[in-house]
C-alpha cells in the first residue's frame, strides 16, 4: 500500500502490484519494469502510444529558445529537444471525480474585506 505522503515512487508502484497480482515483489519488480521498458521502446519507434480507457503517451519536439539564466539573469539559447506528453482517457477522468460535494479544506485561511478608511485626502 502507498504512503501516506504526497510522493509515490517506484517502489510503492511494485508494492501495490504485487498485492494485486499476489505476485512476489522480485517478480513484480521485473513485470514493472518491463511494462515500462515497453512503453519506452514504442514512443522511440512510434512517437505515439494509445492505450484504450487509460490515455495516450505522446512525443512532442521542441524549438530551439531563448531562456534566462536564474543565477545570473544573462540570456541563454535553450536547444531542441523532445518531452513526453500524457492525457488521460474520458474514462479515467470520469472515474478520478469525487462523488458527491466536496469539503472544502481547513486549513486554507478565508478572504478578509478590507474597508477602504475614510479619511483627509493629501
């Protein structure tokens, strides 16, 4: 089972895997891995991998640009490259909603009006 921490890695994916499948972790290791190795080896041949009721993994290239160095604010030439790009399935996203009204969180403080003083102009 996952952490209750925001972050999930790797080893929390092989953890749930393995439950489900009732998989040792060695074994669901290996089936990870080589789902991942898959998805990678397509999107290199294809640039495009859709997988039905789930979403669809893209590659998209990049422009060479112009950025800022944060350091030292002097300009820089970004080069081409290439990222990877993901939208969920309908389906997924349909089933990622809550049901029914969501609370709202506590610890987000509320707006506070502010009202204007009056007073001498200058």
């Amino acid at each position: 089972m996952a952490k209750s921490t925001s972050r999930v890695g790797r080893n929390d994916l092989i953890g749930n895997v393995a439950g489900a499948a009732e998989l040792t972790k060695e074994n669901a290791k290996k089936m990870v891995n080589a789902v991942l190795e898959g998805i990678f080896s397509i999107l290199k041949q294809s640039g495009k991998l859709q997988l039905v009721n789930f979403g669809t993994f893209t590659v998209k290239k990049t422009k060479e640009r112009q950025g800022i160095n944060p350091k030292t604010q002097e300009p820089i030439t970004i080069p081409a490259g290439y990222r990877m790009g993901f939208k969920v399935s309908n389906s997924w996203k349909e089933g990622m909603k809550p049901k029914g009204k969501v609370p709202a969180p506590k610890d987000v403080p509320k707006a506070k009006v502010v009202a204007k003083a009056k007073g001498k102009k200058k």
